[in-house]
C-alpha cells in the first residue's frame, strides 16, 4: 500500500498548517461544506457537543487578533470559525475534547481537500471568557479553538513526526 | 461542489462505526500504515501526545473485553488498538485531549479508506487504570480510547447528524 495510492491518506499527510493567506475572498460555500463535513465526526453517545460562529466582520476580527499573541494571522486570514464545546450538551468533559478534536481534524482535512489553507489555534483560549463576551454568545459554550481559514500564500510549510517506534509502546 | 467530487469528503461522510466483524486475519502493514496517518494529526506545539498499543493476543483481548459493557466487540476484532495520552508530554490537558481526537479521527478515517472496518470505544475509560495494569504500561500513560478494527461485517450502519443551522450559532 502506497500513502500516493489513497486520496484520504495522502490529504491527511500533506495537510499543513497555514498562516499565511492571499486576500482573495473565501467562497461561503465552501465553509458551509467543510463545517458541515466537520460535524461528521464521531462522538460519545453520538451527541455532537460541537458548535460553530463564522466570522467574516473585520471588526470582530480584529477584537478576537487582539486576544492572541497571533494577532497577525487572525488579521489577514478571510474568515475565523470559532469551534465551542456546548456544555449543556456534554456528558464527560475529556471525551468531549476528544471529540471536539476529531471535528476539528474533520475540518482541516476538509479545508485542505477544498483547496484552502487553515490553522487551529489553541493559544486563543487563554481568553477563551472574552472571546464569548466580544461575540455575545451564551455562557454554555466553553471556547475550544479558533480555526483561520483563507486561500493559502504558500503550501511550503514543513513538518514532523516521531517514528513510529516511539509511539508504539506494545504489540502483542 | 459535491461531496461525491472529493474522495476525502467522502470519506468523511461515508465512514461508520464497525461493531461486527468477520474472522478474516488483518495485515500488520494496513495497521502500521493506519497508526502512521493517525500521527500526523496536530496538536499544540507538536507535542504528539498520544501513544498506542497493539493487542492481537486473544488472550489480553479477553481481559480488555471483560472492562467494557462493549465485551463482544472487543471479542470479535481481530486487532486492538489502545490509544493512550502521554502526560510527561502533556502541556494542556484540554488541547492534548482535543489533539488525541484529531489523532483518532485520522486512524478511523485511515481504516476506511483501506477498507477495514472500526469503532472508537470510550466507555471503557471508566476502567482506564485497569487497562494500563494489564498491558503493564507506565503510569504516565492515561487511556484515551480503544479502537477495535477488523474486516467488517456489513456497512450498513446508519447515523444522522443535526443540521447546519442548529450548529452554527453565529455568522457576522
């Protein structure tokens, strides 16, 4: 089995992250595409703790920049999806993350697959409380990244892996 | 755009959880291959936390299965696939949990597309401490999930998700 032989595996090896974006405007549908290919990931008891706030306004933009110290690739990318947690909605909080973290790999692979560029940023949610006051969303959902999407600059972006010796702890 | 365009669209969509499984034997090499796609999923600050083991021994198959209401699936795969998170790599335990499900998304996705069949099992974590007492595995070790693979039974498992506009809550 060759990785080139599969689309599926080859996307999920090529995806990169993508902080740097051409200003070229980003289709609505294609962010419809991918947010709703992102909610089908798995989750425990099927109850889908995730949701979503699309935000294309370049002053609430520039209010959720102000909150990272990547401030830069909030500015220039075409629109941010802020992925949340429901908590209302949640029935065991690490496997909500987890789940949460599958959607989330749903929608990068699907961004990448749609020919745009993407990165999940973590580093946001220490101010996770403010990003929920500055959007006027309920006190339920609890921020779990925010996701800058755009038409990528550059595709050039390297990365790593331990080998897989390392990962292996048992085989038995 | 339509989803049928995109194999890894696709995919996505078209990826069940497989409960039954036929006797048929597993190639190491699709499982190798389907825990290296896993790896390359992202996490904060490239920490890959997560880590893996593999159980064909039917023997230690039965004393996992005896931790999990989920007995029989666990039985009838032919491989098991523990997924751990490392905490002596860990910097966040909400993002190393989100990075773990990415992580698991890609190794579900993975089996897919090479026609192996799989289901994420999560409520056996309420035995997690047992679990790394039977593999024997360092205490630094928490389980995240285990993923039970085999050839599948049938694909004929049916699964709805909520529509877009119950999930987005937001769009400016």
């Amino acid at each position: 089995m060759q990785i080139s032989d599969s689309p599926i595996l080859k996307a999920i090896h090529e995806r990169r992250s993508v902080r740097q974006f051409m200003e070229a405007p980003v289709s609505r549908d294609l962010i419809m595409t991918a947010i709703e290919a992102a909610s089908w990931a798995p989750s425990g008891l099927n109850n889908q703790p995730w949701r979503f706030a699309i935000i294309w306004d370049k002053a609430l933009r520039e209010a959720l920049a102000a909150l990272t110290r990547y401030a830069n690739i909030l500015q220039s990318a075409s629109v941010l999806i802020g992925v949340f947690l429901d908590k209302e909605n949640s029935y065991d909080y690490t496997k909500d993350c987890q789940a949460v973290g599958a959607c989330l790999q749903n929608l990068l692979l699907a961004l990448h697959s749609l020919d745009l560029g993407a990165v999940w940023i973590g580093e946001i949610l220490k101010n996770k409380e403010r990003v929920i006051e500055i959007l006027k969303l309920p006190e339920q959902l609890e921020l779990m990244a925010v996701v800058a999407v755009g038409h990528p600059a550059h595709r050039n972006q390297k990365s790593h892996r331990l080998p897989l010796d390392k990962l292996i702890l048992l085989e038995k």
